[in-house]
C-alpha cells in the first residue's frame, strides 16, 4: 500500500462515475460526518433499490475480521468492495453488465492515470476494476478512528475527558451484570478477541432477539442472518456486532434500522429483547429459540439508562468525522451535512 494507492481510493471513494448510472458513489451510504454510514434505516442503491441492510460504519474497518452483516466468509476488503459494484439484487452501485461503460470514464480521467500509474507501477496495461477494488481497499485501511473522550481518559490518564455520568455507564458497561462487553469487546467494541488479541471471525455474529416471527423463531424474509449463507436452523438472525465508536452518529441502529436511537437500543438490550408486531406476523422476540444466551433481561433503571448512553457518546471521534484526509476530494455534495446539534452538544 503507498500514498498514491490511498489516494487514488478515496477519489473513487466520492466518485459517483463508479456507478453504472454515474449517481452514486461509495460516499452516497458512507458518509464521513456520519462516521461512514448514511442515516438511513436501509439503504438505496444506484438504481433506487432499497437494500435489506443498514448501511454499517467503515470505522476500522480493517481490524474486521468479516465484513458485512451476515456474510462469515468474505474477509477481505478487495473481495468485498466487489460485492456492492456487482450486487444484482439488489442493486447497489449497478456496474454489472457495463463494467467497460464504468472503466470507460476512470480512464479519461487524466487524475485517475496519474494516479494509477503512481499506485500501481507494475502494471502493463490499463486501469482494470481489479485495480479500483485494491484502490478503494487501501483508502478503507487508512480509516482509523481512536480519538474520543474515552480514549483520552483510559489511554491518556485525561481525568477532565469524561464527566462522572459517562464514567458511571463505562463501569456499567464492562460489569457482569450488563454484561455488554461480551459482544462489544476489544479495542474496536466490536467483538471477542482470542488470547493473542486478535478478532475471532466466528464469534463475532449473534441473534440479539430483534424478531421472533409467529412465535416460532423467524425473522423478516431478506433479513434472516448468517442463515442466508449456511441455511443452518441455529444461524437465523445472527448478525454481526458492529463496532460501538461513533455509535452516536450511527443511527438508527440494528441491522435494519429499526431501533431509532441509543436510548431505545439500550433498553431493547435491557429487556432481553423486544416484543414485535407487523403485518407478517407476531411474537416476543425475547423468546426467540435462536437468541444468543448473552442477550437477557437486565431491568436498568432510568438513571442507568442515562448513564450508558451518555457512555456510547464518550466514543464519538470527532477528529476523525471532520479529518480532511478522509474528506470528499472534489468538495462536499448537496447531500452531505453536518451531525445535528443534539449530537454535537454531547461532546
């Protein structure tokens, strides 16, 4: 990986060229000031489809040992940046069937031969979608986020970083009794590490009791978990933990987008799951048979509530949301807007 690699991925990063209809960029459902998500519940691709999927944060995206929400098997950041370019159902970026129309328009970019040329030395001939995929993996890599008030305060001995609210949910946080570390452990809150520190990917999918169609264990169809890609009864619903850091500009929340905010996720976590009601049918997802044993009733009381999102809001990285290094190279879109002034005030 060298400079020119890094910057030549975060042009195509923001380029909405990179789409089949040239109006959709990676950007377009990863947007910096949102620590690389999109506020949306789900999102929608080139051509409109919405997508089952919450659009998940890139932060360190590169200590994941999986990638996506409920595929175990793709682990690496070339191979996945493949997957939105091509994705037919649905469609994400919508590069499938005009991949030469796509490769077309990079190539007159006098920047991106530039670029190639200085990124990728060894190559003979033109600038291929291989080359954007090792491209767009190499600026992902740079994403790092590790700068927010509970970093100063544990790496950094910063006593004034956290208030005493925040302090008494990071305690609560890491008990027993809440038991949240659990799924959000390690440096990246984001999944149990083995002994030697590094992340398990088989550990790092659950069923977190968001569903429980019928009674019987089901959830919505396109939203059923690692079981789309095992077909085992026990994976229906496992999803992957996603990491906590600025998990106050992630929202809504769930694989889905069905939580609305950090207060609602704590007290689905608190009460052992939810109760569930739609048109496909009914059931107390807490009763789910596939539910991971880590997630039961708690009972938080208010105080502790407060306490725990003021917590999850000490992990805001504000360095890394306005850092130019990952900022938009052609200037920022129409689309693109600052976090709110609830999310700012709880620096």
């Amino acid at each position: 990986m060298n400079a020119h690699k890094v910057e030549m991925g975060r042009r195509l990063f923001y380029d909405v060229r990179l789409s089949g209809k040239a109006g959709t960029a990676c950007a377009s459902c990863h947007r910096q000031e949102l620590a690389f998500t999109d506020g949306r519940a789900r999102a929608r691709g080139a051509e409109g489809d919405l997508h089952p999927r919450s659009a998940m944060s890139l932060a360190n995206v590169v200590y994941a040992p999986a990638l996506g929400w409920a595929d175990p098997d793709t682990r690496s950041l070339e191979a996945q940046a493949a997957i939105p370019m091509f994705n037919r159902q649905p469609v994400e970026m919508g590069v499938a069937g005009v991949e030469e129309h796509v490769l077309a328009r990079l190539r007159a970019d006098s920047d991106y031969r530039r670029l190639f040329a200085a990124a990728f030395p060894e190559a003979t001939g033109t600038l291929a979608l291989l080359h954007v995929r090792r491209a767009l993996a190499a600026f992902q890599r740079t994403l790092i986020s590790g700068d927010s008030a509970y970093d100063r305060l544990v790496y950094r001995d910063d006593a004034a970083a956290m208030g005493p609210q925040a302090r008494r949910g990071m305690r609560l946080f890491f008990s027993e009794r809440a038991g949240c570390a659990k799924c959000h452990a390690g440096p990246g809150f984001s999944g149990p590490m083995d002994f030697e520190g590094a992340a398990r990917a088989e550990a790092q999918f659950h069923n977190t009791g968001l569903y429980n169609l019928e009674g019987r264990g089901r959830y919505p169809q396109g939203g059923q978990g690692v079981f789309e890609h095992t077909g085992r009864t026990e994976d229906v619903g496992r999803f992957r933990t996603p990491t906590l850091r600025n998990v106050a500009l992630t929202a809504p929340y769930m694989h889905d987008g069905s939580v609305p905010s950090l207060r609602a996720a704590v007290l689905h976590y608190a009460a052992g799951g939810r109760n569930w009601r739609d048109a496909v049918g009914s059931g107390r997802a807490a009763a789910n048979p596939h539910q991971s044993e880590d997630v039961r009733e708690i009972g938080f009381d208010e105080t502790e509530v407060d306490a725990l999102v003021a917590f999850l809001e000490s992990l805001t990285d504000w360095a890394f949301v306005s850092d130019p290094r990952f900022a938009n190279p052609f200037g920022p879109a129409p689309a693109e807007r600052a976090p709110s002034a609830a999310i700012r005030n709880a620096r």
